[in-house]
C-alpha cells in the first residue's frame, strides 16, 4: 500500500474515496463489476495494492486496484517526457537597427548561451518611426546574426512581421547530429 502522502493531484487513493459503491477495475484491466467500497478495499489490501478513483465523474465512480506509488512515477515520466519534447523555454532577444557592434555581440553571446541551455530564442528588431521605412535594415541584421548563431542552432520558420517588429526563431541544434544547418542566404 501507498504510504500516505499529500496528494497534488487530487486522485483519490484507498481511504479518501468517500462513496458507498464502486464500479471496480482488477489491477490487470479485467472488471470486477460494482462493489461496495470496503469490500473493494479489502480486496486491494489482500492483493498489495491501492484502491485508485481513476473516473470520478462517473456514476458509481470507477476504481482500479493498481500500486499507486508507481502509478504516480509512471504520470510524471509522462510528463517530464512531454516538456522535454517542448525544448524548454523560449527567451527573447530585443534589438534596434541601428545597435552598436559591442551591444550586437553581447545579445550574440546571450543567445548563444540560451541556446546551450537548450532553451528557444526569439530574435526581435524593433522600430520606431521612420526606422518603418527601412525595414531590409532590420531583416539584413537578423541574417547576419542567423550567420553567426549557426554553429549553436537551426533557424525555424524564417523571417516573419508582426506590426513593428520584424522577428526570426532560433532552435538548439541537435546533438548527435549532422551539426547546425547553415543559415540560408535569403531567410525572406
């Protein structure tokens, strides 16, 4: 049986589960039928295992006896696995278009470490007025640091506007690889 233990998320295991019948679940899958909920309990302990609410919603709700411990050990490799494929976090990386050489190689430097970390990273050039009318500056700039990240990531999607930023999404390469795809001559 389960030691007890605070439950996050909200399962209800053995003794919580607080109505008169269940409709129950043998630990291999086969059904048991509706049983009264000490009879199924007795059951689970008999077997060494827990009595798991698996659907509350249901009339009478539907328990399995399963071990509860590696049950939960089970869902969280589920969902480690789930924000592993996600490629963590997206960061963004702000600039204008007319940035310093010495600003341009420390957001250069910060992105690279993103990525190492493997997170995501958004470059954005941002313009103000009349900056609009130039935007080949801002996409010429985000190719040049396409160039110099991709050693470090593959570039997804291309360049894309969004009102007064022009953008580009950079990825962690993959390890174990063929290395980076190079950045493309025009990203348009």
């Amino acid at each position: 049986m389960a030691p007890v233990q605070k439950n996050e998320d909200r399962t209800r295991v053995n003794q919580h589960i607080r109505v008169p019948e269940v409709r129950l679940v043998g630990a291999d899958g086969e059904q048991i039928g509706i049983v009264n909920t000490r009879e199924a309990l007795r059951m689970a302990e008999e077997q060494g295992y827990d009595l798991v609410e698996v659907a509350p919603n249901a009339v009478p709700p539907v328990c399995r006896l399963m071990d509860y411990g590696k049950f939960r050990y089970e869902q969280q490799k589920k969902t480690r696995a789930i924000t592993k494929n996600r490629g963590g976090e997206q960061k963004e990386i702000q600039m204008r278009p007319n940035i310093d050489l010495n600003d341009y190689q420390t957001k250069l430097r910060h992105a690279k470490e993103f990525l190492a970390g493997g997170d995501r990273v958004k470059l954005t050039v941002r313009f103000r007025g009349r900056e609009l009318a130039h935007r080949d500056i801002g996409r010429d700039l985000l190719e040049r640091f396409a160039k110099d990240l991709a050693g470090d990531g593959r570039i997804e999607g291309g360049v894309f506007e969004e009102g007064r930023n022009t953008s580009l999404n950079v990825v962690p390469s993959r390890s174990g690889g063929g290395g980076a795809a190079p950045a493309p001559a025009s990203l348009a």
